[in-house]
C-alpha cells in the first residue's frame, strides 16, 4: 500500500490560494484516477479538481469554504500501489513553508511587479537578509498576504508598515480584499478603523491607534457596532445573501472605482453598412466555416485596428510608471445564466483573421455559459468590450477592468432617421445607429486621447467593408 499526496493545483501564475467549494467524495470512499474529487473557487473561476490516482480516500485535511494555499496537501489517497523502498518522498508546499522561505529578490522598494503584469499579481519582498519575509509577518507572527491585496496595497502606495497595522478578519487574522477595501475606503476620508478580531467584524469609529498591550483601542466605539449596519427591516421584503460569485464581482468594482478617476466620452456610429454585410453573409458564412457570425468580432476587429493607432489605450499604470502591452488581449464581458458577468479574454487578438475571431468569440462565449472557461481564459486582458445593447440599452457607462486603463461599451442598434451628406446634397434616410461609450482613467488617458480613439473606433465600424 502506498500514500499518495493529492495537492492543490497552480491554477494560473497570479493565483496563490483556491477555496474549497465541495467534496464528491469522503474518507472511505473508492476513487478512479482522474474522477472529479471536489471543486475549488478561486477569485477568477470555479474549477474541478480530479484525483491524481485510483484507490481509497484516506484523509481530508481541508473542509468545505476553506482557503487553501496552491501546492499544500489537500487529501491523502491509499492505493494498491506498493511504495518502492528507498523512494525519495520531496515536500511539499505548506503554508508554514512558504512563511519561512527566503525571498527571491531585494529591491530597494517592498513591492516587486512581477513579469505577469496583466493579471495584476504582485509579489511582494524586501531587502532583508534571507530567510525572512517582510510580506508574511506583523511582528508577532506569521501572516501572510494574498497577490490580490498585496496589488491593492501597491496601487495605493500603503507601505508594508502600514499593511501590517490592518487587523484581518480572514482565516488566522489573515487581511482580506474586504479588509483593505475598507481600510483605503476610510483613509480617503481621513478615518481608520478599530477591529474586534473576537466577533470577526472590522467596525470603522476614527483615526487608527494602536492596540495596547491587553489588546484594547483607545478609540470610541461608540456606533461602531451598528455602523453601516440595518437595525430593523421593516415592510414586505425578500432578503437574498449574494453568492460568492456576486461578492466578488462588488469587491472588483468597488476597488476600480476606488482606484481609477473615471471619465467616460461618448460617440455615435453609422453602423449600416455592417449590419447589413452581416445579414447578407451569416448565413453562407456558418456553412462555410462552422460557427456563427455575430457583431462581436467585428467589433473586436474595428478596436484592435485603433488600438494599433492609439498603443496607450492598451497600458496599465502601476504606481508612477505606464506599462504599455505589446499583446493586445481583448476582454469580452459575457454574461451568464444567473445574471452573473465574467470577461474571458482573446489572446493576441490581433493575430486572428475574422473567421478566427468569430470562432474565438463563439468557443470562448459558449465555455462561460456552461462553467468550462479555465483559469487562464479570463488572466491577462489589456481592454475590455462589453455590449450592453443586447439587453436594449442604447448606451452605459461601464466600470474599468482593472488594472486596464479603459473599457468600451456598444450600445444597441436602432434605426433612426438621419441626414446623409451626398454629393446631389443633404438627404434624410433611415440609418442603422449606434451609441458607443468608454469609460478611461483620467490618470492616463486626457479626454483628447480617450476622445480620438473612440471617434477612431466609430470611423473604422461606419467605414466597414468586407
């Protein structure tokens, strides 16, 4: 008989823990190799987990709703398998492992952008001698800090001092985005808070101060209890608790509003020519290759000409430096059957023809609805299209993707009688219209730029020709 150790798998390069959302089998029970074993959440998908061999579950070391680091022992599995004497059993990845390894790089500043920039990850080391860790102790112990808050961190130029002083109310005081979300939230406006790690809630009431040395803050708590809280629910009301998909999606938003000044310039295009190629076309064109011809490509292919002319739509900022991407990864925002929205990413967009793009729309589009997109189907986006005119809106103004710098939004299609400029002189014909919206951040991108690419994308879409 032999042990084998099941571990919880890297999911992509900025995604460092995973949580356990159920288990298909319990202790005891027989498992085949690669038969799903449980599903895990991260803050991108949800995924599942199959068993890396055939035989019995031994142990769970993890329970449902659990965070678990990526690499650390999830469960044991016995198998039939006899252990080879002398066999060399490597460890693994544990959390008090990694709290104790040595950090990789010593920069003069404590946060270090890694290579994987476009997927916001943020690792965070310091210049201390080896074998300590900044990023994972407060002073009194281990702690360690997700890429997530370490990234929010960074954007809002809290040193690690300062992030150390947050007290946490993940798993073992560990910071949560909501933690550090409130805490920048009331810095802005000039307050701290006072934690009571005992009830698990973080409770706003005035400037920080430090714990004394029974653990108690010398702020008032006086409302804190109640602070942005309901006392009474009064009248005939359905109460619905948000899913977790929905909690992070509020957690996203919130943070880009809070991270980016936003500003949104608005255009309008003469989409008739497009229109009706496409519904001459669609048709011959789903026989011909086998998928269908939405606008969506199209629309795609119109951005990703004027991004080639405006590069600095497709950049990042991070602290006082614009990155700005050579790879034009375009974000679709997709929404689901539960209402839900998530923005699987079409890599290198700029490499596929307009079959291609259809065929990468269509795929990508289809594996979102049914829960199939895999981690790194939604990591490294640089500019985001959403289309909120399937819903009938003429036009929105649509919430950044960060750490994107802008994100465009289509609005629906309606005929409308215009003026048309002919050489014999003006005329009124029915015209089909289009009201397009982005939305930037005025931290880069001046009205004139966010200006001149959106008239750029109306012109390529109203000068569109097959």
């Amino acid at each position: 008989m032999a042990i084998v150790d099941l571990l919880m798998p890297k999911m992509g390069e900025s995604i460092m823990e995973a949580t356990i959302l159920k288990w298909h089998k319990q202790p005891g029970d027989s498992v085949r190799q690669d038969e799903t074993l449980l599903d895990i959440a991260t803050d991108k998908v949800d995924s599942e987990v199959p068993s890396t061999a055939a035989g019995t579950l031994e142990e769970i070391l993890f329970q449902v709703n659990e965070v678990v680091p990526v690499g650390a022992v999830i469960a044991r599995i016995k198998t039939d398998v006899t252990e080879p004497a002398g066999e060399t059993k490597y460890p693994q990845v544990t959390p008090e492992r990694e709290k104790n390894a040595a950090p990789e790089e010593k920069p003069d500043s404590p946060y270090v952008y890694s290579a994987n920039q476009e997927s916001g990850s943020v690792h965070q080391t310091s210049s201390s001698p080896a074998g300590s860790d900044v990023s994972k102790t407060n002073g009194n112990g281990a702690r360690f800090y997700s890429p997530l808050v370490l990234n929010i961190a960074g954007n809002e130029g809290i040193p690690v001092t300062e992030l150390e002083k947050i007290p946490g109310t993940g798993n073992e005081g560990r910071v949560t985005k909501k933690d550090i979300l409130q805490y920048v939230s009331q810095k802005k406006e000039g307050n701290g808070f006072h934690s009571s790690r005992a009830s698990g809630q973080t409770d706003f009431t005035g400037p920080y101060e430090e714990p004394t040395a029974s653990g108690a803050s010398s702020a008032s708590a006086t409302g804190s209890a109640e602070a942005g809280q309901f006392n009474s629910i009064s009248g005939n009301v359905e109460i619905q608790e948000m899913d977790r998909m929905r909690k992070l999606i509020a957690e996203h938003m919130v943070r880009s509003k809070q991270t980016s000044p936003h500003v949104t310039s608005f255009s309008e295009a003469d989409v008739t020519n497009l229109v009706l190629w496409r519904e001459k076309e669609k048709a011959a064109f789903e026989k011909r290759e086998g998928t269908k011809l939405t606008l969506t490509p199209l629309f795609i292919e119109a951005v990703v000409k004027c991004i080639k002319k405006f590069p600095l739509i497709n950049s990042s900022l991070q602290g006082d430096k614009i990155i700005i991407r050579k790879n034009i990864h375009i974000g679709m925002a997709t929404a689901l059957p539960s209402g839900s929205l998530i923005v699987p990413v079409i890599k290198n967009a700029d490499n596929f023809n307009r079959v291609g793009l259809a065929r990468q729309v269509n795929e990508l589009a289809s594996q979102a609805r049914n829960n199939k997109l895999k981690p790194e189907d939604i990591q490294d986006g640089t500019f985001t299209i959403t289309n909120v005119g399937v819903f009938g809106s003429l036009m929105g103004t649509p919430i950044i993707n960060q750490p994107q710098v802008a994100i465009l939004a289509v609005g629906a299609i309606k005929k409308r009688p215009v003026v048309i400029e002919t050489e014999q002189g003006d005329a009124i014909g029915i015209r089909h219209m289009m009201y397009l919206s982005m939305s930037y951040d005025h931290r880069i991108i001046d009205g004139s730029l966010g200006a001149s690419f959106l008239s750029a994308v109306a012109a390529e879409l109203e000068g569109f020709s097959a």
